[in-house]
C-alpha cells in the first residue's frame, strides 16, 4: 500500500482533523479578541469609578465650601466693632479709636481692615485682647501691632503706666 492508498483511505479523516484545526485556530482568535474587549472593558471601568470617585470628593469639598460660605457673611461695620469693643471691655482695654479702612477684595473673599489704637494697663491685657479677639467664633486676624512707649519719666507717669497700641485688625468673608 501506498501513500496514495492510505490518504484515499483516510481522507475523510484528515478532512475532519483539518476542519478541527481550523476551527480551533478560529475560535482561538475569537477568544483573543474578546479577551482584549473585556480587557479594555475592564480598564474603563477602573477609570471611570476613579472619576466617580473623584467627582464624589469634588462634591463633598463644594457642600462644605458652601457651608463655609453661610457662617463667613458679611457683616456690617458696626456689627464688627461692636464685638471688637465687647471684647475690649472684657479684657480691661479702652479704646481710643477704631478706623474702618479700605476693603481688599480677593476672587472668592473680601477683607475688611479695622485700625484701631487702644489704651492697656500691661501687656497681660494686650495678649488677651489679641487671644480673644483670634479665637472669636468670627474670623478676627491681628495684622499688625504697634506698641508705642512713653517718652521720658514725667510721661510714663502721667500714662499711669499705660501702654498706647495700634493694631490692624481685619475679618474676612466670601462673596
């Protein structure tokens, strides 16, 4: 028998082993190829649960933005130097003068400076004037302090021994 012989014989078979191959090499790439689809599906998923994630914390950061903005209204100026005087009188300071001065205006907040010159007995006083008027509920910033000093004996006398400060006291709030 022959070459010929056995091919003749077994031909349906080869034909069925081949088909077979083929439909393996086939399925094959069909498989690759929603491997690769799933794949990407995968990586866009990921992707985008970043993004809700991030648009989540966006979010949470705006609720509390906005909520800052309600408690940093702007108040009016007597309002402010009404408290900064209540504040004055607990700690044993006079005022002598209280300037409201030029608004600085930012892109999300205005600045509302106060000048202000007071009259302390000692600097116990000062500091907590300055630690009162820091910790208000309100926002309260001392900018600038000046201490002015009593220029011989005879004046630091007749001062009673008191200090004479200028501070720049300034508030913010959001537009």
């Amino acid at each position: 028998m022959g070459k010929i012989e056995v091919f003749e014989k077994n031909k349906s078979k080869v034909l069925n082993l081949g088909v077979v191959i083929l439909a393996l090499f086939i399925a094959f790439q069909i498989y690759k190829s929603a491997d690769e689809r799933v794949n990407s599906l995968i990586q866009q998923k990921d992707e985008e649960l970043k993004k809700n994630k991030a648009a989540e914390e966006i979010a949470g950061l705006e609720r509390k933005i906005e909520g800052y903005k309600k408690i940093f209204v702007k108040e009016d100026v007597s309002s402010i130097i009404n408290t900064i005087s209540n504040i004055a009188k607990n700690c044993s300071i006079k005022i002598v003068s209280i300037k409201p001065s030029n608004e600085e205006v930012y892109p999300d907040y205005i600045k509302s400076v106060f000048l202000i010159t007071v009259s302390t007995p000692d600097y116990h006083s000062l500091g907590n004037f300055i630690s009162q008027i820091e910790s208000y509920k309100d926002i309260y910033m001392v900018d600038e302090l000046g201490i002015a000093s009593a220029e011989n004996k005879q004046s630091l006398e007749s001062a009673n021994m008191n200090l004479n400060v200028n501070l720049k006291i300034s508030t913010i709030f959001y537009q």
